[in-house]
C-alpha cells in the first residue's frame, strides 16, 4: 500500500498556504445587471488545517468554494482579488495547467453524492479513471488502487462495490466513494460542500467521523462549508461566518463558538434550540428581518438591518475587519455582540403572550396535565399498517402501529428516511389508504381511511403543514387565494372571509401587502407561514407538522418554531411533529416516537425517551447528534446498512445493526413493546433496567 | 420592533420577472422575426382584398401564364389570375383553418390529459393504449379517412385536425400532470375537501397551461403544413379559394415551364412555417432561458 499520503509534506513548502483568497470579489452577470455575490474575501487555510464556512443559504459559500476551483458558473466572474492554491496564482494559469491543478491538487465533495457520481458507469470504471488520469495507471492496476482506497474509506468489500453502480448503493455508501475518489491523488486541498446534508443522522455522524479520521491520516488541508453549526464546530480548527458575500467573523473554532463577536454569529447560535432545552423554557432567538440581495448594501455594515445594536456610525460607513489577536470580526462593537438585545417578535404576538401557564420547570408538566383535563385521547391509532407493493413485492411501510395523541399535545416522531415517519402522517391524514384490520379514531368516534369518505367536520380536524413550501403552495395562486379556498371549508364568504382572512395573516405574522403576492416573490420562511395559515384557516385540532423547517434556514427556522408554540398556547391544537433535527423535536415535544423500518420502537415522555433508558437504536440517534458533544468514546456509532423494506430482517427488525444484540432471540422473536416507567414504552428484549445502565 | 415582521419583502429581482422577460423578448431576434412574418401574414388574411393590387378571382384569357412583369410581379396562372393577388388572398383560409384547428386540439388534449393524469389507473390505461394506436398510423391517412367519411368544408377539416391533434397534446399534458398531481398543494386541496373537478381544472391546469401553450405555438407550425398538404390533395380548403395547396395542386404539372405559378405559392406555405417556428423558439427561450 503507498503510504506516500500520510507522510508530512516538505518542510520548505509549509510557508505557502494550501488556500489563499485575497481580496477576492466575485460578480454574476444576470442579464445586463451585474450581481456582487462575495465581496472582499480573504482567507487562509494553512497546510494541514481543517477550516470551516458557515453561513445561511445566499451568503456565498458555495461561490466561494468554486471560484477556489476556478469553476465559476458561465456567468461567473472574478472581477478583483487573487487565489493561490497550493502557492500558484490560479488566475495566470492556462487551461492545461489548471486541468493539472484540479486533478492534482484541488478535489471537491458535493453535497449530493447520487448526481456526483455517473449513474451509467461502475464504480470501478469511475474510479480507475481517477488514477488513470493522474498517475498513468491502466486497467487491473489503477482498478487495484481503486480498491484500496474504498478500503481507506472503511467500505467493507471493496471489490464488490466496484462492480456496483452507483444506485445500488446507499447515500451514505455513495458519499464514502465520492470522498474516496476525492482523496485518491492526495490533494493538498479538499474542499467540501455541505457533505453530510443530505444524509441521515446516524449515517451523518459516521461519514464525519470518517472524514475526521481521514485528515488526521492523510493531513491535508480542508475547507468544510456547512450551514450546521455544530457539525462545523466539531470539524474545524478555524471557521469563518460568511454573511451577505463577507466574511463577518473569523478566528479558532473554540473562540469564534464560545465568544463570539459579531452579532450575526451570536444571533445564529442563539436560533438553534440548544441541546436539552425545552419550549417551556422559553423562546427561541430568531434574526429579524432578510438576507440582502447580495451587493445591494454598500457604505454599510451589511448586517445593520438586521442588527439590534446597530448605530448611526454602522449605518454610514463599512467596519473594516478588525483584528483582535488571532481572530478578525467585521463589527465596530466587538465587545458588545454578545449583549445583542434579545428578540421580541411582533405585535401579533402580545396578544398571546407565551404560555404564562407553562411552569418553569416542573419534571413532567404536559403529560400529566391532558391527561387529567381529557378523559380520552383525541386521536388513535390501532395496529396502523400500511403494505405496498412493488413489482409484485410486498413493502411493509408502516407495521402495526399503535398511538394516542392527546388534547393539546405534541408528539414528535422521529427516525431516519425509511423509517415511515411521513407514510404514517398520510396514514393519519387519509391520504393513503391503510391495510385491512388498521383502525383510526378520532375523538372517540371511528375516522374512515380515506380523506375523500371523511366528512367536513373530520377533514377540518385533520390538517398539515408539509416540508417543503414551495410544493405545498401553489404556484399559480396568490396568498389570499391560497388561505381563502381552505376558508370556504369553514363555509365563510365574502366579508365575513375577508375579516378571517386577515386575521389568519396576522397570526402568522404576514403583512396584508403579502396577501396579494404569488408564493415565489416571497422567501421560504414567508412560505412556510403561508402554509401554516392554511393548515389553521379550518380551525384543526390536529396539525402534522412534516419537518416544518428542514427547508429553511436556523435563524428563520427559530421563527417558525415560535410560531407554531405560540399558535399551539393560543388554540389549544394537537401537533404531530415529524423531523430528523433531535434538538428541534426535544424542544416542541411532550412526548416523543422513535420509528425503525415503519415499526415503533420506543415512545414516551419527551424527557424520559431523552434521558433513557433507550431502546438501542435511540441511542444511536441521541449520539449521532453532533451538539450532544459526546466525547468520541461515548460515542455509539451503527455499523451495517438499512435493510431494504422489501427485505425486512426476522424477529427484531434492528438486530442487523444493534450493537446490543443478545443472541438468537433478537433474529427469532419480535420484542413487544416492554413498560419502561410512566407511559414509556421500549421494543426491546433487553429489559429496561439493563438498558438504562451503560454498555 | 414591530418593524422586524413587517419588513418582510420579496427580492426586487423576482417582481421584476415580467419585465425582464419582457426586455428578453425584445432582445430576442428570433421571436422578432417570426412575430414580423405572422404579422405580415395576418394582415394579408384580414385585409388582403384591399391589398391585392388586382382582383385575384379575375380570370384574362389573352394573359395566361405569363411570365413575373411590372404588370404581374409573380406572372400569371393558367387562367390569367394575377399569381401576386392570390398568394396575398392565399393567407386567408389557411389562417383561420389552421388556428382554429390546434385550438380545438390543444383545449380538448390538455382535458384529456388532465383527465388521464389525475385519475390515473386503468382509465390511463386504457386511454393511453389507444393514443399510442393512433400514433402508430401516419396521421394523413387518419384524417383522410375521416374526411372522406364526413365529407370535406373549412368546418371538417378544423374538427379532423383538432381531433388528430388532441391525443399529441394529451400525452404532453399527461406527463406533466402526472408531476404535478405528485406535489404536496394537490394533497392539500383533497384534505380540504376539493373533490376531482375542482383540483383538476382550479389547482392543476393553471400551473400546465404554459407547457399547453407552448404545445400549441409548436402545433400551429405542424397544422399549417397539414392544411396545406390536405389542399394539395384535395381534401382541405376547395376551390375557388385562392389557398397556396390547391394553387400547388393545379399548377405542380407545369413547373418545368412556369417556374412562378408554383414557387410563389410554395414559399409563402413555408415562409408562414418557419414564421410559426421562429416564434415557437423564441417563446422557448424567453419563458425558459
């Protein structure tokens, strides 16, 4: 095997930066206008360094680590600045040298691994093509090479998978071989951009460890672009905050995290719900106002709009970055970002104040209180299943699943994609059809399966606010449209609609202007309010929140949490909440379902799913979780694929991967559903008392 | 800070779209181009009888087939008709035929493929056999037998070529339901109670009415040939209109001679064509640059 990549490079080279931007503006050209995206970047990343770019959507991340490549979009220009990679100006390089440059130096990771890779070629064909290139290899050699990279990549039979095409292989797999191929020349810079996205959070958690153990191993010098603030604070040795096409704040990763010093970082670290924190314990932060057009603000601090301590000085002249020892912020009052005034939302929202009622800190505050004020639960599922069936095999969606949802509740379900979390929201919405022997009661009275055989009363009990806005709103309608027609559901007309109408807007925080607008003049999170208006327009009871906010950025995504607290104290209405962000579901649930290939593998009060004992696979979730800040042996990580619905495991469908498994029991006999205290349940043949002491 | 929801404002870029698709279509040579030749062919269908410089039903037997003149810019035909005042006049029948032909097939397609779309299932199946069996026969021979059973009138032949024309269109609007019906508002509108029709014709068709209208600019082209290749065998427009496929018709057995009893004719057919064309490209390009 070369060992050639792990051995440092040449000490006369360590004075020259892997990456170097300086000064760096970069224009698109959108018909005859001229669009600033960055402007006046410099940054560093010194050999061997691992340096992190976070920022929201439209700050520039992406373009930055493009024109790193050179690779700007047609209509991309460099129009000032230099970029050295690995030492060479990569402006004054001619179109051969910088092929050599990129397939020597420079390698990129996308985000989406399935449209990296060629869907019509093997893996070993796509590979092998990459050690043909740079080294001359041919055929069985450069194939062999291949493979031993998929084995530094710790995929488990590496010649299998050569012969594999990409779609065999899961997202996790596929973002293995991308990095794998990306490390095969050993560049001296890897630029990754938003590698662990699209992925789930177990699977997540181990394509970063990889990618830890990687740049220990081959030491190359990384820069990680991420919105995930945690997942950069564990990555990185320095970050750099991107807002509006400027690096607002830069310096260690330890530093910029613990003591921020630009409001913009401490607004975004104030919009994640931290680890553990409850909606009892308070609001989220939420940055007021919008992302700029990027070079609309010149002569001012970018920020100034949006900034609570912004003055007259910040609203006439630019900060330069100011240097405060071994870190830079773009900020006038460095001292002060951390006393930014805490956001308090609008008008709106006075009318309902929080939840006066929500006491601090009592242990179990909701799933005690419903369940003395409403004898029944409001909604319930029995043996819920739902099969499809796939060139003619069956595919278990959803087994026998069983749950209450109470009065004013909020249920989180939480799983992986495949679990079945959003095929048992349409299960419950009737817009799917459940199998035979599946019941569902609403209120005590029986709910029929399907959306077209419920009644109005029924159909306006049930509503939901889905993922993504831009395909839950149509297009073609404008706002008033949108909230109006599901208004007539109620039987309101004319003025009587009108009134409803602007009140349902004001609720969710939408101006009248907005009424008149068609949902692509307004930005995701102004969707998402829509779609909330409209899930609420019928007066619901029950409200499936299908990952509210995955589409949308954390200081919107904090609003809309908000939003949906404060709408849940003021109508008393009973979310179930789906999503893959833990912290995010810990904050909003009372009570919480973790699903595994369509079965429910534990529920129960939010606090007691949180703090165990845990069923084996919650507690890889709960470890997966980047903020949870586990030290790396605490950590437990799943090995092994999802298995394939079509080909469910026996017995306990999670024995494949559980790091817990007893025997021959787990792959002969389904667990039931073992009491584990108050209401919570574990599937599990483990009994609880074992599960609550460590491993 | 009340200010902070209120200030909520969509990007200037997107408001402006219109405008700049506006400035696009300006800038657009092809769109110009082929919106300069519709024009000129449709003021010569609306007013051709005021623009014609002679009457192009006179016959003058002491001037037939003459050659193009300062007297006849593009000679004469068998019987003395000035060949210039009938292709202007030419405009007239075709110009209405074909229009109202892909009118008539685009509005019952995108139905069908609505329809189709939505409900899915064996309707799809069966609906979708048959127009792959259409397809499968060479349209003229469909819409020949067609005319020849119900007989041939500008009204005939608008309802052949709609129908022709309506299972192309309905396969187009069909896929594009089929994406649609997939989005999340469809799903919102059946948990509020819409039932078929409603989602169908007040959710869907507004967001595939660019892909129809898009279909019928490309339709226009083909149905404007299809009249024209119809008269030339005589089952189109009839005489004594002085449509370019029955002038090629009668002419075609002289071309070796009379060179300009045909070509005016025929390059007028092709010159709407590719006017019908250009604007197809150029509405492409302008709506999805």
């Amino acid at each position: 095997m070369n060992s050639g990549g792990a051995v440092p490079r040449h000490a006369e080279a360590q004075d020259t930066a892997a990456l170097c931007i300086e000064h760096l503006d970069v224009l698109y050209r959108v018909g005859r206008r001229e669009r600033r995206v960055l402007t006046d970047l410099n940054l560093t990343i010194r050999r061997g360094e691992s340096y992190g770019l976070v920022g929201e959507s439209g700050c520039g991340k992406s373009t930055a680590a493009f024109a790193a490549i050179r690779y700007l979009a047609r209509n991309g220009v460099v129009s000032a600045g230099r970029i050295l990679v690995d030492g060479r100006d990569l402006m004054a390089l001619s179109p051969p040298e910088l092929r050599r440059l990129r397939s020597e130096s420079v390698s990129m990771v996308y985000q989406d691994p399935g449209r990296a890779l060629n869907p019509t070629l093997r893996i070993g064909r796509q590979m092998a093509e990459v050690f043909e290139v740079a080294e001359g290899l041919r055929g069985g050699a450069a194939l062999e090479r291949a493979a031993e990279m998929l084995a530094r990549v710790q995929i488990p039979s590496p010649q299998r998978i050569l012969r594999n095409y990409p779609h065999e292989l899961s997202g996790g797999m596929q973002q293995r071989v991308v990095i794998a191929m990306a490390l095969s020349t050993n560049p001296a810079l890897l630029i990754l951009d938003e590698p662990t996205t699209g992925l789930d959070a177990t699977v997540e958690a181990e394509v970063l460890d990889l990618i830890s153990r990687l740049h220990a191993e081959f030491s190359n010098s990384i820069l990680f672009i991420s919105h995930s603030l945690p997942v950069v604070a564990r990555m990185c040795d320095r970050v750099g905050v991107l807002y509006a096409g400027e690096l607002v704040e830069e310096g260690p990763a330890a530093s910029v995290f613990g003591d921020p010093r630009h409001p913009y970082t401490v607004g975004l670290m104030r919009c994640v719900p931290a680890y553990g924190r409850r909606k009892n314990q308070g609001r989220l932060e939420s940055i007021p106002g919008f992302l700029p057009t990027p070079g609309s603000i010149t002569g001012r601090c970018v920020f100034v709009d949006r900034c609570g301590n912004a003055t007259e000085r910040c609203r006439g002249e630019a900060p330069p970055l100011i240097d405060l020892g071994g870190r830079v912020t773009r900020c006038f009052y460095p001292e002060r970002a951390q006393e930014l005034p805490l956001q308090r939302e609008s008008a709106a929202a006075a009318l309902s104040e929080p939840p006066a009622a929500a006491p601090p800190s009592s242990p179990q505050p909701s799933s005690s209180t419903h369940l003395s004020s409403s004898p029944q639960p409001l909604l319930r599922a029995r043996n819920l299943c739902k099969t499809y069936h796939v060139a003619g095999k069956a595919l278990q969606a959803v087994h026998a699943v069983t749950l209450e949802l109470w009065p004013g509740e909020t249920l989180g379900l939480v799983g992986e994609s495949g679990s079945g979390k959003s095929s048992l929201a349409k299960l419950l919405l009737g817009l799917s059809t459940p199998d035979a022997g599946s019941q569902l009661e609403l209120a005590g009275e029986p709910l029929p399966p399907r959306a077209g055989e419920r009644t109005r009363a029924q159909l306006k009990a049930l509503q939901i606010v889905f993922q993504n806005p831009g395909s839950a709103l149509n297009r073609s309608q404008t706002v008033r449209r949108l909230i109006g027609r599901s208004l007539r559901l109620v039987g309101l007309v004319g003025r009587a609609r009108e009134v409803r109408l602007r009140e349902l807007a004001a609720s969710v925080r939408l101006t009248l202007r907005h009424l008149d607008e068609k949902p692509r003049q307004l930005s995701g999170g102004l969707q998402q309010r829509v779609a909330i208006a409209r899930a609420f327009a019928g007066g619901p009871r029950v409200v499936v929140c299908d990952e509210p906010t995955s589409a949308l950025d954390v200081s919107v995504q904090s609003a809309i949490l908000n939003l949906l607290v404060d709408l849940q104290a003021e109508l008393e209405v009973s979310y179930i909440f789906i999503s893959h962000d833990l912290n995010v579901v810990h904050y909003l649930s009372d009570r919480i379902a973790v699903l595994y290939l369509g079965r429910l593998v534990e529920i129960g009060p939010s606090e007691a799913v949180f703090s165990g004992p845990h069923h084996p696979y919650t507690a890889a979730l709960l470890s997966a979780n980047p903020a949870a800040g586990a030290g790396a042996a605490g950590r437990i990580r799943l090995t092994g694929e999802l298995p394939s619905a079509l080909k469910l495991p026996t017995g306990c469908v999670f024995h494949t991967r559980c790091p817990r498994k007893l025997g021959s029991i787990c792959e002969l006999e389904e667990p039931p559903l073992h009491a584990a205290g108050d209401g919570h349940g574990i599937r599990c043949h483990i009994p609880a008392a074992e599960l609550a002491a460590p491993v | 800070m009340t200010a902070a929801a209120a200030r909520g404002g969509a990007p200037p870029a997107v408001q402006s779209l219109a405008r700049e698709r506006l400035h696009a279509a300006l800038r657009s040579a092809t769109l110009l181009i082929g919106l300069a030749i519709l024009a000129f062919w449709s003021l010569c269908a609306l007013f051709g009888a005021r623009l014609a410089p002679q009457d192009p039903y006179a016959d003058n037997l002491l001037a037939t087939l003459a050659a193009p003149s300062a007297a006849h810019w593009f000679g004469t035909d068998q019987l003395g008709r000035d060949i210039f005042s009938r292709v202007i006049m030419g405009a007239r029948d075709i110009l209405i035929v074909a229009p109202l032909a892909t009118l008539l097939g685009t509005v019952a397609g995108t139905a069908l493929g609505l329809c189709v779309g939505y409900f899915k299932g064996a309707l799809d199946d069966v609906v979708s056999r048959i127009i792959e069996a259409l397809q499968a026969l060479p349209l003229v021979i469909v819409a020949l037998l067609a005319l020849a059973a119900v007989g041939t009138s500008n009204a005939t032949v608008v309802l052949v070529i709609g129908f022709v024309f309506t299972p192309l269109i309905a396969r187009t609007i069909r896929a594009a339901v089929l994406v649609e019906s997939d989005m999340d508002y469809v799903a919102a509108a059946r948990l509020r109670g819409d039932g078929p029709l409603a989602i169908m014709f007040i959710e869907i068709l507004p967001n595939v009415l660019p892909i129809a209208a898009v279909e019928m600019t490309v339709r226009l082209g083909y149905a404007i040939f299809f009249v024209a290749s119809l008269s030339f065998i005589g089952f189109g427009i009839q005489p004594p209109s002085a449509d370019w496929g029955i002038a090629i018709a009668e002419n075609y057995s002289l071309i070796g001679s009379y060179w300009w009893t045909v070509l005016f004719d025929a390059a007028a057919t092709a010159s709407l064509v590719i006017g019908v064309n250009l604007v197809t490209d150029g509405l492409q390009s302008v709506f999805d640059p």
